[in-house]
C-alpha cells in the first residue's frame, strides 16, 4: 500500500472560475485537482447540466444581469487569490466585474482572461473555437493522412493544451511572483 505523504501544491489558494466554454472548466479542473478550491459561477441555467469539468469544484449560479448576482461574485472575490473569466473583451468591465474594479476590491487577485483571440486586435470580437484555431495556424494541415482531407481533433490540441494548460501557467507564475515578491502586475492572457 502506497502512502501519499505531501500536500496538494495549490491547498489554501481560492480560485473564482466564471463559467464558460471548453478551456476556462478545464483550467479551473487543473486547479482543483491540485488542492486549489475552486467555485464555478455558473448561469442560472448551465451550460451542461453534468459537466465532468466540474470535478473537484463547488458551484454557485447567480444572475450577472441583477445588482445582487454581481455584489454576490463581488464578496466571493474578495478573499480569493484568482478569478479566470472567458468572455470576450469588455465583457466582465460591463457587468461591473473588470480587473480594476475587483483588484480594488483584492489587491492580491491574480486575474485571469482566456479569451479567443486576446484583448484587442482585429479578431478580439470574434468567437473562436478550437477548430478556428489549429486551422489559422497551420496545424490542422499536419493531422491525418497524406492527399486526404485533414482530420479534425477534438478540442484537446488548442482549447486544452494550447489554452486551459497555459493559462493554468500563468496563474502558478503570477501566484508564485505574488507570493515570493509582492508584485501582482501580471494578468496572465491567454489567447
């Protein structure tokens, strides 16, 4: 019988995850399987109603579009270390949840914003998906066989490996600067 004898990396840190679309759970799940607690804000109507990017995490579905859903994502931030959104740009500053209104309210919240196509930028506005992304890249060229049309992959190479993974990076980066030095001016993006 094998006997684990360490702690999980990530006990003690909070972690707010906004729900969202493929990358965003996955991160929040990388967390959580490390020892992070981890709430999903999820809609009062979920995306999936079983999600098996929900392991490991707690849940909370409040209304964004009320005064009080918005106050209630407010005082869960204020004693977490991240939030992770995945909306597009300008999203969470128009519901009153921006990074300058929540780091105002938690001067050590890492925030975190996993959006397709970045902050700004002629494609910030569009929806992007992981098939958009191995195919504007090239990548999607490269899988299948020879002189037959492409194969596309599941979510798994630009969603998970090339989002959810980085992102989850840039969070442990920024907890780590925040932790050994004090400074908490990086907002990891991923794009």
């Amino acid at each position: 019988r094998i006997q684990i004898l360490f702690e999980m990396a990530l006990k003690g840190i909070k972690v707010i995850e906004m729900a969202g679309l493929a990358p965003s759970p996955f991160a929040g799940l990388l967390l959580a399987d490390y020892g992070a607690e981890v709430i999903r804000v999820d809609q009062l109507k979920p995306i999936l109603s079983t999600n098996i990017l929900a392991r490991g995490k707690k849940s909370i579905s409040v209304n964004l579009k009320k005064t009080e859903g918005v106050d209630i994502v407010k005082k869960l931030v204020a004693d977490a270390d991240v939030i992770i959104e995945p909306f597009r740009p300008g999203v969470m500053e128009k519901l009153g949840l921006g990074p300058d209104t929540l780091q105002n309210i938690n001067k050590r919240l890492v925030y975190a914003r996993l959006s397709g196509y970045g902050q700004s930028g002629p494609l910030s506005q569009a929806a992007g998906h992981d098939i958009n992304y191995v195919a504007m890249t090239g990548v999607l060229s490269k899988l299948g066989r020879a002189k037959e049309k492409p194969f596309p992959p599941i979510n798994l190479l630009a969603d998970f490996a090339g989002g959810s993974i980085l992102c989850v990076m840039g969070i442990v980066m920024a907890l780590f600067s925040r932790n050994t030095s004090g400074d908490i001016a990086l907002h990891p993006h991923v794009n």
